[in-house]
C-alpha cells in the first residue's frame, strides 16, 4: 500500500494495491474469500472498489448466490467502509438482472 511520502502524509496507493486491499480487509471483515474485483474507480478521497464474493456455494455452481460489495477506501488503500449492493445467481447475466 502507499508510503509516507517524508511530511506525515501518506502517497496514494496504486490501482493494483488498491484491487489487493479491498479485497483482503473485505475478507477479513465479512468472513468470506472474494472471488474477484469487478471494477476499480479513484475516487477524490481514495479509491471504490466493486468486489464479488461467493455467499451461498451450489451444486452446480451456477446456483451459487453471489454479493456485490461497493468497497470505499482511502488514498493509501485502508478500508472507510462497505455495503452489499447486489445479491444474484453465479450463472446470471447483467441483461437477466435487469429483467
């Protein structure tokens, strides 16, 4: 994650620190392993983070139910907060959720 940069301030971090640490203090947080990213937008104070996590596992996987995280953090990628968004079918398409 970011550094200090010399006058207490720490350095924003960088987008793939940022993927990395949204994912990893969600996990911690929630108790579940992420499946994956889905999208990553600088944000005038941090950085907003989308992130998949498998929350009901299914046979066959298609079935799973699946969370959408909104995950807000700080220029150096510490965690400010999060909120499930959106919960659907593994196997669901966005154009199926719309419906």
């Amino acid at each position: 994650m970011g550094t200090s940069d010399g006058d207490g301030t720490a350095e924003r971090a960088s987008a793939p620190e940022a993927m990395r640490s949204a994912a990893r203090q969600l996990a911690e947080l929630i108790g579940s392993a992420p499946d994956s990213v889905s999208s990553l937008q600088p944000a005038d104070d941090g950085w907003t983070a989308h992130v998949e996590v498998v929350e009901i596992e299914r046979i066959p996987e298609t079935t799973s139910v699946m969370a959408s995280y909104r995950v807000d953090l700080d220029p150096s990628g510490q965690l400010l907060g999060y909120e499930r968004v959106r919960r659907y079918s593994r196997g669901q398409t966005d154009r199926e959720s719309r419906r």
